[in-house]
C-alpha cells in the first residue's frame, strides 16, 4: 500500500510540470528564441530552408518575419492573447512549409533532407494546432480530434527526425561530445532510436505521454550537451544559434503535445 502511493506521488510531482498553462508558456518562450535568433542575425532562423533565402543575408524581408515569432510568443505568456500569438504561428509555419519546404523538396524528391524544413515546421504547427483548438473553446469531441491527427503529424516528424539520424550518421556522431561514454556512435543511434520510438507511441497512442515527456527531457540534454558547447566554441556561426533556436522550439512542441494527453492515459492516448 505504501509502495504504490509513493509511486502515485511520484508520478504526480512528474507530471506537475506537464501542466497546461506552464506547456503553452515554454512552447511561446521556445518561439521568442526562434525569432530572436533571426532578428539577432537579420536572417530567418529556422535551418532547413531554400539556399536561395540563405543568400539574401541580412535583410529587411529576414527581420520582418522573425519579428513574428517574437509577438506571438509574448502574447502566448498571458491567458487572454494566448489564442491570438498560437493561430499567428500556426498560419506562419503552414505558410513557410506551403511557400518554401514543399517546392525545395519536390525540386529534389529522392534528396531524403531536401524535406527537412517541411518536417520541422509541420511540428511547429502541430504544437501551435493544439493550442489553438484548446482556446479556441470548439466542441470536445472536435478538440480531441484535432488533438490526435496533431499528434499523429507530430509522430511522424520524429520518425523522419530518427532516420534522419541514421541515414546522416556522420553529421549526427559529430554533434555528440567526444567524452560522452560509451562512444559518440552509439548515442546517434540511441537518440534516433528515441525519436522513432516516440513517434510511433504518438501515432498508436500507446504509453504516448510518458514517451513525449521523454522525448522533452532528451531535447533539453540536446540544448545543454550539444548546442550550448556548439555556440560557446563557435559563437559567430548563424547554424550555431539556429540549429539551438529549432531544439528549444522543439522543446515546446514536446511539452505541449505530452500535456495535451490526459495524465489518466498511461498506456492509450
């Protein structure tokens, strides 16, 4: 009996921070670095995007755009503009998947990376979507579909994410520091496992939310061991910071989608 009430309240106190209103909060902070990044650099600071937009530079077309994240984020910090900055982000993050993810990746259809941008920001959305449907105060049965096809979308993106880790293992075993035991080989495939792993539990629904909640927790191991070095030893270096901005962005789609399952939902979600 005392057993398994230390455990319940051990699941509470891991649960708690997974509570709605602190998940809306990280995910608008994890927008405000996304544009900060583009308005610190006068570029756009998601990674994955046409070469041609890279070109441009500095520009004022660049800082127009990453001033959006950067509201819509704020807004997202208090419950009465909360709606307002999620539906901005979701229409910008369907807009740049429409406009540049989807005509790179058809300009290259067998180049497995040339869809990145298109995964990236379609979780993007799938965060801002959640949101949305949860404020925009539609019927139950509607927020719950809008829930799962969200979550759905957001599962596939950590599949593409997972291969993407192993069909570029190079690139993945560079990013992993050298003194982290046993071997950097090793964590590129444990960390793609992870995503792949994470993404079909959010597809089945099964044991959905404690596998995001883990999923949040390796993201924030990926900013501290991976990006936070990268930008410390290469500070001047754009890739840097927004390779850094999309994990914390990330970091928020995680948290939101794991909070949007019920807690009850150990195994279905």
């Amino acid at each position: 009996m005392g057993n398994a009430s230390g455990g319940t309240r051990m699941a509470s106190i891991v649960d708690r921070p997974f509570a709605w209103p602190i998940a809306v909060r990280i995910y608008g902070l994890g927008a405000v670095i996304l544009g900060l990044t583009g308005l610190v650099w006068g570029d756009f600071a998601v990674v994955w995007i046409p070469s041609w937009i890279h070109a441009l530079g500095q520009s004022a077309w660049g800082y127009a755009v990453s001033i959006i994240p950067v509201l819509a984020g704020l807004a997202m910090q208090w419950q009465r503009t909360t709606l307002l900055g999620a539906l901005a982000l979701f229409v910008s993050f369907c807009l740049a998947a429409i406009f540049f993810d989807i005509p790179r990746g058809y300009a290259n259809p067998s180049e497995y990376v040339a869809w990145y941008g298109l995964f990236e920001n379609l979780a993007l959305a799938a965060g801002a979507l959640i949101i949305c449907t949860h404020y925009a105060q539609l019927e139950p049965a509607t927020v719950d579909r809008l829930g799962r096809v969200s979550r759905v979308i957001f599962g596939l993106c950590l599949i593409y994410y997972g291969l993407a880790h192993h069909l570029y293992l190079a690139n993945t075993v560079s990013m992993v520091p050298a003194w982290l035991p046993p071997n950097q080989t090793f964590w590129a495939y444990a960390t793609g496992a992870g995503h792949v792993a994470a993404g079909i539990a959010l597809i089945f629904g099964v044991y959905a939310r404690p596998a995001t909640m883990l999923l949040a927790t390796m993201f924030i191991v990926f900013a501290i061991l991976v990006h936070a070095p990268r930008i410390i030893l290469d500070s001047h270096t754009h890739m840097s910071w927004a390779e850094n901005a999309v994990n914390f962005a990330l970091i928020g789609v995680a948290w939101v989608v794991a909070a949007s399952i019920p807690a009850a939902s150990k195994a279905k979600a």
